[in-house]
C-alpha cells in the first residue's frame, strides 16, 4: 500500500481498519476450523499490519511463534507481543520462513462467489471496493482466481473451507 507509506493518518486508518476485520475473522477461524493451525510453528502473516491476527492466534494456540511480516511503516507501529516477532520487509522480494510455508499455505481472505448468495455476500463485495479505494491494485478474489494465484505460486493443490463469516480458509499444498 504505497498511499500508505507517505500518510501517516491513512496508514492508521487501514491498520485499525485491518485490525478490526481481523477480530472478527480471525476468531471466526480460531473458533470453526483450530485444527488449521494444528502443529504449526512459526507463523508468517505476509501483511500482518499492527499484528493482531498474529495475537489472536497466539493466544488460541499458545505453541506458535508469530511472525508478522509487513512494511517498515506498518511494523514500526506494531505493539510488542508476546509469542510475536515483528520484521520489515518487502513480500515481493522475499518473506520469512515458517513451517506453515513448508507444509501448506494458510490463507484467511474472503472468496467471491460469483453468481452465489449467502447472508455474507454484501459484505464480501463492500470489502472489494474498499480493497479498490484504498490501494492500488488490491481486490477480492473468486475462488477462479484463488485457483490462478496458488498455482501459479507454485501450489499443486489447495482447499477452501467455508466458515460462518466473511473468510474463507484456503490451504495450499506442494
């Protein structure tokens, strides 16, 4: 989020704003789906902003060792924690290692479903447009285009587990 490096103000409100949903989120899957994370340590958030998705887990799942993994200007306003190591870095030049990228790949992010209706899918597309105003690039994905950016990260397969929010946990495998 390069508007975000320069803008102070906008960065915090994207962290806020990412720490919220991630509230939401992220204890949806520690509550649906705990066994996603069964036996995995460390942990790379790629994009962890302030890091609460990491403190969430750490909490529900003591045994791992969080690494949140942002931009020098996210990382440097994140909260020290407990379980959590902050570390700067650009994702597109190289991200940490971690158990959960040797074994599988654990992505909590909403899946468009074109064409298909839940009580979710309002919120879905909202987060689409936020996604749009409020970066360059970003957007919500359908699972198509789940599909294209698993394989061509080198993923041979990948399942979606829908939970009851507006996540869903997609796992990609070697």
């Amino acid at each position: 989020m390069a508007v975000c490096s320069g803008n102070p103000s906008h960065s915090k409100l994207i962290n806020d704003a990412m720490a919220c949903r991630a509230r939401v989120d992220i204890s949806a899957v520690t509550n649906q789906y705990p066994e996603a994370f069964k036996g995995i340590s460390p942990l790379v958030d790629v994009g962890g902003g302030d890091g609460t998705a990491l403190q969430i887990l750490v909490k529900a799942y003591p045994w791992i060792h969080g690494i949140n993994f942002d931009l020098t200007h996210a990382v440097s306003v994140a909260p020290q924690c407990q379980g959590i190591e902050h570390v700067q870095g650009n994702m597109f030049d190289i991200i940490p290692k971690a158990d959960a990228a040797f074994l599988m790949v654990i992505i909590a992010e909403a899946v468009i479903d074109e064409g298909e209706e839940d009580k979710y899918m309002d919120v879905r597309l909202a987060l689409d447009m936020v996604m749009l105003a409020h970066t360059e690039k970003g957007k919500e994905r359908t699972i198509e285009e789940w599909e294209y950016v698993v394989n061509a990260a080198g993923f041979t397969r990948f399942t979606v587990k829908r939970i009851q929010a507006t996540i869903s946990v997609i796992e990609a495998y070697p």
